[in-house]
C-alpha cells in the first residue's frame, strides 16, 4: 500500500479540510504531517460548520484512526480546547486519535516569543498567525524543544522550567512581557490532556499499518506557497509544506508516497504579508472576498485576494509531484463578466513562466489572459455536466495550461457539494 498525500498549492486556506472529510471514507487512517494551529481546516456537512486547528481532518468520521505526526507541534491549550468542542459534538477523540511522542510542544512562551518578533520588525513583520510556530520550529531545529513524549518524563516539570527560563532571557531581550502564572496553568492543564491521548512512536506505527494493508491519507496543511524553502522568504510558515515535509513528518519512505492531490482555488487568497502577483486591491478584490467569505478560519482577518496564477500553480505542481488537482470555489466566480488569469510573469521587461528568486523585492508583474465568464449560479449543480459552457472551458484552460487533470471540483462549502470529473 502508498500513503496519498493532499496537500494545498497556494498560500494555504484552498479547501483542504473540506476534502480531506470528503475523501476519508476511502481511507482506514488520516494523518497529519506538518504546521500546528496556524492552520484552520472548515468542514461543513449536515448543517454544521466546523474548523478543526491540529486535529486532522477525518475526525468527524467513524472507526477512521486520525494521526499527528511528527512533523507536526501542538499547543496543548489549542488542543485541549479543540479536543473538547469535539467531545460536546458527541466525537469520540480518545478513540480515534494516535499522536506521534516526537511532535514538538508549542510552549507559552513560544506565543509570545512570536508576538515579540513581529513587533520588533514592525512594518516588515511576516503577519504570522501569532500562535507560536517559528518560535516552536525554531527550537526544534535549535534543539532545545520539548516534544509530546517528553511529558511522559518524570523529570518533566524541571525541563519545562528551564527552557521558560531560557525564553524569559529571549523575552526580556525584546523587552516584552512574560507569561502569567494563569497562562502556565492554563498549559499545564492542557498538557494533562494531552498526556491522557494514545502516544504512540508515529513511525513504526504508521509502517505497520502500511505493511497490513490499511490505505492512508497525509493531511497537509497552509501551502506550497508558504513552504520554507520554496515559499516567498521570508514570508513563509516554519514547515515544509510540500509532499517531501509528509515523509520527514510522519517517518515514511518516498517510495511509500502514492496518489499526490494537489488543491487550489479557482482564484488566489493570502492571509499576512508578502507578495502576490495577481493581487487584487480593487473593487474586484472586494467582491471576491465578499462572495467567497474570504476570512481567515483562525485569525479571522481579511484574505487577500486575486486572479488565479498560473506560474504559481505550475511551481507547485512540479514541487509536490501532483497527480490530481482539485479545484474548489469557482462558484465565486460565477456572475463576473470576464475573469483574468496569470500565464506568464514579466519580470525586468522579460517574460517568463518561472518564480524569480527575489519576489520579495522586485514582484512580477502578471500578463493575463481574458476568459468568459460565467452568470449561472453553480453550487446546486449534481455533476460536471451541469456547468455553464465557459467554466467547462476554464476548467480544461487550466488542464492543458499545467498537463494535470483536475479530478474534483467543489461548487460549495459542504460535503456534498463536491464533484468527480
Ligand atoms: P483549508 O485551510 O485549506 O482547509 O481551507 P479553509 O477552511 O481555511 O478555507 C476554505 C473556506 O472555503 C472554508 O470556509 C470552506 O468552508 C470554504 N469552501 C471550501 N470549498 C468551497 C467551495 O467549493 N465553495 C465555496 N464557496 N466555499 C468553499
Ligand atoms: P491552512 O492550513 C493561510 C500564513 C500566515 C502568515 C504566514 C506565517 O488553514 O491553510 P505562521 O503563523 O505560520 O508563522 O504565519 O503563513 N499562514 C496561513 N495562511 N492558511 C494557513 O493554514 C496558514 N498558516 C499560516 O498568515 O502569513
Ligand atoms: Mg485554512
């Protein structure tokens, strides 16, 4: 058996939750492998509406084996607090959820560490999701962290205190405050909770369940666009966002990696700072947030929002090794006249389709292409074949623009709103 991957290949928040929920049925195991609370994953099925943070995605579904990987770090406040609305929705969470003793804490300090940093490069901070991850990421690549299975240590108080001491230090070098004794218990409390879950060492169990044929599914979360390494620098997340970040973060092999779904939105969004080519900063822009309810699941705060780019999806195409795209949320485009579309980027007077190194400094500038749009509203739409003739055409524009077929397109926000090619 491989492990399916799906992964977002924007600037995260494309619909992967909603997928993830979709596809599980299919699977024996969903696993998470990267990013912590930063991440807000929506799911909406029977009139619900739920946004899952650090727990994967197939939660909602029954006798499915939910992991956290490795590759993953958990702020056991956040995880409490989501382990507990779960509960109250009657889920089971004790039950279903195995979670790797090598993901790393997200500690209180970390949150405000974050906090401090942004402040400290003020005009030039990264709009993190301010819930602690490049602090955690920093330590655990620093190795100073603290994971999941070190609060089964005996001694683990003492550690605890002596990392928040070394943070203290950092904190005061920011001249920012530190934790109130209120915020340490509030930790402390979840981390009990936490302590109480099914630990497990990730990698060998995940191989075992291979070996005896159970299908899995890697959740990824945020986008190929915020990757690391290959995301705009320095305004990125702490993680590998991509497919190689499902093998470093859950313990499998790349031989292992079967199917790669790769989603993206009919268009773009950001949430935080950092070039976007295709931005749109007009009354468009504001539609598009209006109509496709463009705020962020954790934060809140307004996404960014502009034409689909083609350069960027190719990128993130060629990074993840997709096999399938999945398109989600062209029923907000329904009723523009004409939309755009990014096919090439124009970059000191030349035109290429590559993703400069420095987009920071110099952002390309996009050359368009015009499409028709369509005015028929789309999100009752039972198959493929109800859509109106011109987002027939977008969808295969795009098709034979990157060489993928787009195997689901999503026409809504709920379960069933979604639709195999
Ligand atoms: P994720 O982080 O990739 O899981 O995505 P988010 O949940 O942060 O953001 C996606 C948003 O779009 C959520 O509010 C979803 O409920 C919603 N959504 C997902 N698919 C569709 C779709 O096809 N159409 C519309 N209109 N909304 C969708
Ligand atoms: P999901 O999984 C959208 C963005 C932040 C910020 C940058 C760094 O829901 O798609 P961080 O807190 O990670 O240090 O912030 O990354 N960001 C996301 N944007 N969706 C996400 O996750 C994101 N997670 C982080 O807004 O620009
Ligand atoms: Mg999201």
């Amino acid at each position: 058996m491989k492990i399916d991957v799906l992964l977002g290949l924007q600037w995260g928040d494309e619909g992967k939750g909603k997928l993830i929920d979709v596809l599980a049925p299919k699977y024996d195991v969903i696993a998470r492998f990267q990013g912590g609370p930063n991440a807000g994953h929506t799911l909406e099925f029977d009139g619900i509406k739920h946004v899952l943070h650090t727990i994967p995605s197939g939660i909602f579904r029954e006798g499915k084996i939910n992991i956290i990987g490795n590759g993953v770090v958990i702020d056991p406040v956040t995880f409490k607090r989501e382990a507990d609305a779960l509960l109250k929705l009657g889920v089971d969470v004790k039950k279903r959820l195995w979670i790797s003793r090598k993901a790393h804490l997200i500690m209180p300090s970390h949150r405000l560490l974050d906090a401090a940093s942004e402040a400290a490069k003020g005009k030039t901070k990264i709009g993190s999701t301010l819930k602690g991850i490049g602090p955690a990421y920093m330590d655990k690549t620093g190795r100073n962290g603290l994971r999941v299975g070190d609060l089964e240590r005996t001694d683990f108080k003492e550690v605890f205190s002596a990392l928040l001491q070394k943070h203290a230090e950092l904190l005061r070098f920011y001249d920012y405050r530190n934790n109130t004794p209120e915020e340490l218990e509030e930790w402390l409390q979840g981390a009990e909770v936490l302590k109480q879950m099914t630990l497990i060492d990730g990698e060998y169990e995940i191989n075992e369940l291979l070996r005896s044929g159970k299908r899995i599914l890697a959740e990824g979360a945020q986008g190929s666009l915020l990757d690391i390494d290959f995301g705009s620098y320095p305004f990125v997340t702490s993680s590998s966002t991509i497919t190689a970040g499902a093998c470093t973060g859950l313990g499998i092999s790349p031989s292992q990696i079967g199917e790669v779904f790769g989603v993206f939105k009919a268009y773009c969004t950001r949430v935080g700072s950092g070039p976007f080519p295709t931005e749109l900063e007009d009354a468009t822009g504001e539609l598009l947030r209006k109509n496709g309810n463009e705020f962020g699941s954790t934060t809140g705060r307004a996404r960014r929002c502009g034409w689909l780019d083609l350069p960027a999806l190719k990128y993130s195409i060629m990074l993840n090794g997709v096999t399938q795209l999945m398109m989600m949320k062209p029923d907000v485009l329904s009723g523009m006249d004409e939309l755009k579309v990014c096919t090439a980027y124009n970059v000191h007077g030349k035109i290429t389709e590559r993703v400069p190194f420095d987009v920071v400094s110099n952002v390309p500038v996009p050359e368009y292409q015009v499409v028709k749009g369509w005015s028929e509203n789309i999100t009752a739409a039972k198959t493929v074949n109800d859509f109106p003739k011109q987002l027939t055409d977008y969808v295969q524009m795009i098709e034979k623009n990157v060489n993928v077929p787009i195997s689901i397109v999503s026409v809504g926000p709920d379960r069933t709103q979604t639709l195999m090619r």
